[in-house]
C-alpha cells in the first residue's frame, strides 16, 4: 500500500537513495533540502522515473521558524505522513578536542541534534493524527562508540541515539514506531563535507575496502518499513563487512 514518507536531506547521500528507492516502491513523497535547484532536480527526475508524486521543501534543518513554516505549509493531500526520516545531518572537521573550531561543533550539533528535534515536532501532530506512524532517525557507529578526534559529532551522533530511545518510550501510546539506523562507513559526500573539500582526504577514507553505498542505507530504511503493524525494528547498526565497529576496520 503506497505511503506518504517525509526525507529530510534528500538532495544527496542516503536522502537522495532514499527517495529513489520509497518512489520506485510507488510511494508519495515530501522532499526537503537546503537548495531548491537541487530539490526542483529531484523531484523531476523522481517524476520522470517512477511517476511519482513528490512535494518539496526548501529550509534548513538548524532554523527553527523555517522549519515549522515550512511542515505548516504541507497541503492536505501530503498530510497523512506515515514514515519520518529525519536523515539530515553531518560532520565537519576531524581534529583533536583542543583543536577543534567552534563553528564546527555548533553546526554539527544544531544540524544533527536541534535539526532532527524540530522536525520532529513539527511533524508530530500529523504523525499522531495517522495513529500508525514511524520515525527512522539516521545515526552513526559514532553514536555507538566514541572515537580519537570524533569528539563533538560522536557527541551528536549519541544524542541521536537517546533521543530515538526517549522517542520509542514517550510515543508508545501514540502507537508510532522508532527506529535508529547507525550506519559505519558509506562512500558518499560525507567525507567530502567533513574535510571541507578536501577531495584527497576524502578518498582516503574509502581505499582498500568496499564501503557501503547510499542505496544500501536507503534499502535498509526501506525494510524496516515493511514489516506488519506489530513488529518494530528499534535500532540497527549497519557496516560494510570490512567493518566491525568505529575502530576496526580491515583495508
């Protein structure tokens, strides 16, 4: 049965995978990202592609006001919002905690942390009002474990991690699912943003292995989904197979 899904940083990385992978199952969608050229980009080829049917909006996650104008603005016939994925999120910066830019930290945090809770808010009364919704937020192993010069976005990360927990228990009696997905290491732009454009630093960290891809994420989403009213899957920690965890990993 089709179903109205909410992506939030769909534009790229496992966002863009997942609205590929949602569309191709027949299901409706509501895009968001940063830039509107590139929301305008998807939703057309998602159209081209699938004949789906597919609203965007354009905000940033980190600012409160436009968040809610922009969840307030969803028309009636995209309001029945079955599936949440709060996906939006980032690193920036991979430097020791004395050394580390406050600007990054308060991206990071007001992006991986402040971002999914305002969404979230905002999406919550039309999640209530299905009486069968589910929240994926998108972690990391980061959220797991904490490792050397992760600092700040492990912080993010294990606030991810307990919020979704707060999310299953305080949302129980709404009858609304919750899950984590921590996925390790993902060839995506995710490198890229980190070190800043830095496309050798980027690159390194995906040599000598087979990481995981978007689609593999967004496959993995896509499950969980699936499964009968009864069954939730709560969190997932999701690795290539040359991974065991934040610290090992076989090159």
């Amino acid at each position: 049965m089709s179903k109205t899904i909410l992506i939030t940083g769909a534009t790229s990385g496992f966002g863009e995978a997942m609205a590929h992978v949602f569309a191709a199952a027949g299901n409706k969608l509501i895009i968001t990202g940063r830039k509107e050229n590139l929301l305008s980009a998807l939703q057309e080829t998602l159209v081209e592609k699938y004949n789906a049917v597919v609203l965007t909006l354009c905000f940033d996650v980190q600012n409160k006001e436009a968040v809610f104008a922009a969840i307030n603005s969803i028309p009636a016939a995209f309001q029945n919002i079955d599936v949440l994925i709060n996906n939006a999120g980032l690193a920036l910066g991979r430097d020791a905690f004395q050394d580390a830019n406050l600007d990054d930290w308060e991206t990071m945090i007001d992006t991986n942390v402040k971002g999914l809770l305002y969404v979230s808010k905002a999406v919550l009364p039309l999640l209530i009002q299905n009486k069968k919704a589910h929240i994926i937020n998108i972690g990391s192993t980061a959220g797991v474990e904490v490792y050397k010069e992760g600092n700040v976005y492990c912080a993010s990360k294990h606030a991810v991690a307990a919020i979704s927990k707060s999310m299953r228990i305080d949302l129980l009696q709404q009858h609304i699912k919750v899950t984590a997905i921590h996925p390790g290491a993902a060839e995506t732009n995710f490198s890229n943003t980190r070190f800043k454009g830095d496309e050798t630093k980027a690159a390194a960290v995906y040599e000598g292995y087979k990481a995981l891809e978007a689609v593999d994420v967004a496959n993995v989403a896509y499950y969980v989904t699936t499964l009968p009213d009864h069954v939730c899957i709560n969190e997932l920690v999701v690795t290539c197979t040359s991974q065991a965890n934040s610290f090992y990993l076989q090159k």
